[in-house]
C-alpha cells in the first residue's frame, strides 16, 4: 500500500466555527493547569480562560492577573454560581476525586465540561460524573491529549485504512520518576484523592491510546501491580495490565511512578507495524515508524501542542453540535477497565468487562 | 554512570582451548540446520561437523557431501551408535517432540549435547531429556542464541552493572508470517511435534532473554493466547503473557506466527534504560539504545554470528569444563513457563511457577 505521508498534519476535524470564543473556567491550577492548559487556552483558536479557580485566593488573582481572566474564584465562590454569565464552559483539572462535585456545580449552571482524564478516582463516581452531565444536557469531554494529537490522529486513520492490515498485538509503555517532580506528597499517589497510582495518572495513556486507535474496547484485562517503596503505600508504583480485545487483539501495557522515563506505543498487525516513540509526554517528539511489505517509513511531521488542538476540538463540538469522540462514556469505560484492572491484580484472574 | 561501549564485542569467556575440534553429529536437517547451524559449525574455531543425520538417506548425503561430513546417517542408524566414534557430541534439531530420544541415544553413547530450545514438547519429557543426560554424566546445553551474541551479553553485563539502576518492567516481542515460509504443512504448528505454536518456537527468545538478562526466574505468568485462521488450529497464532519476576519486576512478551516482522527488547530500570532493536533473528541488527540519565547511546558494535558463537562456547564449555549456563535444567524451566502459560490462557488464572 502507498502511504500518504503528509509534511504537516491538519486538523481532520476542521470546520467553520461561529460564536467563538468559547469562554472557560478553568477549576484547579496545579502545575499542569498553570503551565500546560491554560498557555495552550490562549494559544487556541476558539478558546479564551475567563474565570480561574483554586482553593488559594492569592493563587487565583495571580493566576487570573497572569492569563488575563476577568474572574478568580474560590471553590466555593465557583459552586455558587458566581461570576457565571462570563464563561460558557468548565474545564476540570483538579485531582479525580475532585471532579463529580465540579462537574456537578457546571451541570447546574447548564456549562459544557471538558474533564480531565481519568474522569473520576472510581467507577461509580465516573458514572455519576456522566449521569448528571446527560441529565442537565451539557456536553461531557474527557480530556485525553492523544486523541487530539494530529499524529495519532493520523496513526489512528493508517490503522484504520488498513496500513498494517488487522491488528494483532500492541505494546504500550509510560513510565517516570513521579517523585522528582514533587517528592511523596502529591495526590497522585493518595489513594482516595486519584483512586490509584502510576495506573490512573499515566496507565489510561496507553490504555486509551490502544482503544482509540483500534476502535474497540477490551472484553477482558489480566493484571499485576506492585509498591515497593513506602511512598507508594496503598497505591501502584508499578503496573502491567494486558487488555484484551475483541478479534483475538492484546495490548500490553505497563506504566511506572518509578522508573525511567519510557513513552513508546507500537500496533503490529498482520500486514505491518506502526510504532510512535516517543508519544505521550505533553514534549514528546511522536516519532512515527511505519513498516510495511513496501519498506519502513519514519515520519517527523510537525504537530501543533495537543493540548491547544484539545481546547479547540472541544471549542469546535460545543460551537458547531460535532460529535465529541472522547465524550463522558468512552472516560467511563477506562475507568471500569482500571478498576478492573486493580481486580485482576489483587485476585490474579482475568477479568472480564 | 559512564558508559563503557566496545567499538567491536569480544567473546567475554574466551579461554585455552585444547583438543579441538569437537566433532559433531548433526541430527536433523532442516532448513535451519542445512542455512545456519552447519555453515556456522564450519565458520568456527572449535567445532567441525563430521556425521549429519536425517530421515532421508539421499538428504543425508547431500548434506555430507556440501559440508564434508564423514558419515551420512539415518535416523535409525544413529540409534544404533554408527559411526559414533567420528563424533564427540550431538547437536540435536529436529522437532521439538522429537529431541528425546535423540538426546537419550547421545547420553547411551556418552556424548555431550547441545540441544535446540525448547528442550521437548512438554515439561514432562524435558525433566525425563534432563534426568538422562545427568544420569549420563554428559554435558547438556539449551541452544539459546541470544545468550551467546555478544551484543546480547553485553546488554546483560550492562543490567547486572546497575546501568539502569533496578530493573523494573521488560518488553519483548517476536513475530513474523509464518506461512510464508513453508505453507500450513510444517511441524511448528503441529502441537503434538512443537508441544504448541507461536509461544514454543519464538516465544521462548523474549521469554529466556528476560530470565537470562534480569538473571532471574519468573515466579508467575498471566497470559492469552488465541488462534483465528484454520491452519493454526490447535496451536497458538498468536501469544501475550506477562511474566512476573522477583522484586516486582514485569516481563510484557508477545509472540505471534501470524503478523508482520517485530523483534524487540526493552528494559526500563528505575535509572535508565535499554532497547535493543531488532534482536531476536539470526540476521537482526541488534542496534542497542543505551537511555541514562547521562544521555542516550546508539550502539551498533560488530557482532559475529551468534550460532558460531554458540558452537564455540558449547565446545569450550565442554573442552575445559567451563559452566554452561544455559544448561538442561536452565531449558527446562521455560518449557516449564510455557506449559504455565497454556494454563493461565485456559483458565484465566495468574499460574505460579
């Protein structure tokens, strides 16, 4: 098969958009709200921050001072409604736990949601995450870069045109040493604020990543999960889970609070191979190495920041009623699956979705 | 750490050998006997091939004659000692199923072995093609190339080093169509001659390389395996299990005889890590990325064919009595963990070893 291999990639997705921008309220300003979502809100096309939240009054007035946002808002400012008029949507960065009471107070003020990845610390909140979103009639994103990312886009349309003809076997692999980044005090590792560890921050990557670009979801996981050091008490340091597909599909996946960085995703199909390393790093440079019968193809093309094309993309669906890929559903579904995951590692079975 | 790259790898077990050659009798002559293991007997510097064995005579002596053996032997007339004192060891490379008895009539005759992986079809004749050669009191080894590629024990050198730090999760994959090369008519996916499929004939490579480079044995498998087109039935098409090593390290290994070529390795370490890739192929180039927090490193060193290697350190092994690490019971543990792997696909159950 001939590749079409493009020197930049466009947005797939691209159409006229009237009434932007879509104005936010961004609620929660950790590290990657201040340094990666909201540069990128200013960055975007239909995208402008309005409103900015925190628990810290001092942090969100300079916060708000910093991207120009006519309101910062306490929590509790924000779940009563004030400053409302002057945003049309809700983006969620707080830790998991945090996002149903968030969501909750957008439903009610009738605002679309765009919600970080995992959608919530357990399944059974996620799935009153969803619930409410569907009761008020707001639209639900769930915010996973990867599928916005005009190289895995693109990865997902090759597969999808048969490129390496059915797939077979993926491999996924996202690992760091989350302790340099803020020693083991964080909530990424506190069990009840983010619901697991290295799994539920940086496993839904290529647990996403595998469904998207196979356009299927697991029927079945076997999984194993491990802390050794004490500041990974109660949560996974170490994970390895295999999903398995439907057509006999396996994705083997492995994530890590505490090992070198790693961020490779592979597809091997029956006709060809398609690997992107590195991938799932907000920096990471999506080499893509295509191998078929006719030869191997590695692709540099140049890609925008994810996270300005996520803003539009949902600024895109919102404004122009667009199907929104990512919706609440498709979050659920990673959510029971890491659960799932957790089951198969502490019974030793395989789990069946 | 500073890394110590050889700009060519030297055999690290070199010694004085004397009484070479050691004199070999072939048994079995199929296509990786006739292209690999019997050019790579004459390419070394203490092995010579001086009786070749086949279920064909008029094979038999064709082969004899290309690769000036002195005996061209049948399968019944090696059972019966002919010519056996033109020979001092038996590398054995037919069938799977088949090496027992092989193995057993070079034990009677007091020869030293080298035998191809697995070492039989079932854990069962494994232990009884152990048993005999100890009882014997002859030397057996389990013809694992990747521990004797130089490249491949450099990588382990480097592991044991601390160069990644604590090893903390492995990929290994290992696929390629193997219809293509001889059609659905083959003994690798008859499972009464293989003892399986894709998981006995490649599975095995990442499987041993994880035991041989972590120096460790798994002490659990979770695995699944599938076959979807008629010509694999009964055999595994395809295979992914997940090993489980001490010290909560994690092996994510796939196999498949019915996708395009992949062949990798990779260990992520709490400081570093190592690819190698390709790796598992008689002809793979073995390029080796070396990922420190000191920066990266591309190795591609000259390697010399590790099937000579692998003649040259069974022969000095067996000359001047060295170790032989991948010995009997070393072989005998993996058919062990494939059989492990069966179960947990069958049953779903996490299978301790």
């Amino acid at each position: 098969m001939e590749l079409d291999i493009p020197t930049r990639f466009e947005r797939d997705w691209d159409r006229t958009v009237e009434d932007a921008p879509l104005r936010f309220a961004v609620v929660g300003l950790g590290g990657f709200a201040r340094n990666t979502a909201l540069p990128a809100i200013a960055d975007s096309d239909y995208c402008e921050t309005t409103a900015v939240v925190s628990g810290s009054p001092e942090k969100a007035d300079r916060v708000a001072d910093e991207f120009d946002a006519a309101y910062a808002l306490t929590y509790d400012e924000y779940a009563d409604g004030v400053g409302a008029d002057a945003y049309d949507a809700v983006y969620v960065v707080t830790p998991n736990a945090l996002h149903l009471p968030h969501v909750e107070t957008a439903a009610e003020l009738e605002k679309d949601v765009l919600c970080e990845k995992p959608l919530e610390a357990t399944a059974d909140r996620a799935e009153r995450l969803v619930a409410v979103c569907e009761d008020a009639g707001v639209s639900l994103m769930t915010a996973y870069r990867m599928q916005t990312a005009r190289s895995v886009r693109w990865v997902r349309r090759l597969i999808d045109d048969g490129v390496v003809g059915d797939p077979v076997q993926v491999h996924g692999e996202f690992s760091f040493r989350l302790l340099e980044q803020g020693g083991p005090d964080q909530w990424r590792i506190d069990s009840d604020l983010a619901g697991g560890g290295a799994l539920m921050d940086i496993g839904v990557y290529p647990m996403n990543t595998a469904r998207y670009v196979l356009d299927a979801d697991p029927v079945a996981v076997r999984a194993t999960s491990h802390a050794t050091q004490p500041a990974f008490d109660g949560v996974d340091e170490h994970v390895a889970f295999q999903l398995e597909f439907p057509d006999a599909v396996t994705a083997s996946c492995t994530a890590s609070f505490n090992a070198a960085s790693a961020s490779r995703f592979a597809v091997t199909g029956t006709e060809g191979r398609i690997v992107v390393d590195s991938i799932f790093g907000v920096d990471d440079e999506r080499r893509i190495t295509v191998e078929t019968d006719g030869g191997r193809t590695v692709v540099d093309a140049a890609a925008p920041n994810e996270v300005t094309e996520e803003f539009d993309y949902f600024a895109t669906a919102v404004l122009t009623e667009m199907d929104l890929e990512p919706d609440g559903r498709h979050g659920l579904t990673d959510v029971r699956t890491a659960e799932a995951v957790y089951e198969s590692s502490e019974t030793g079975t395989r789990v069946e979705l």
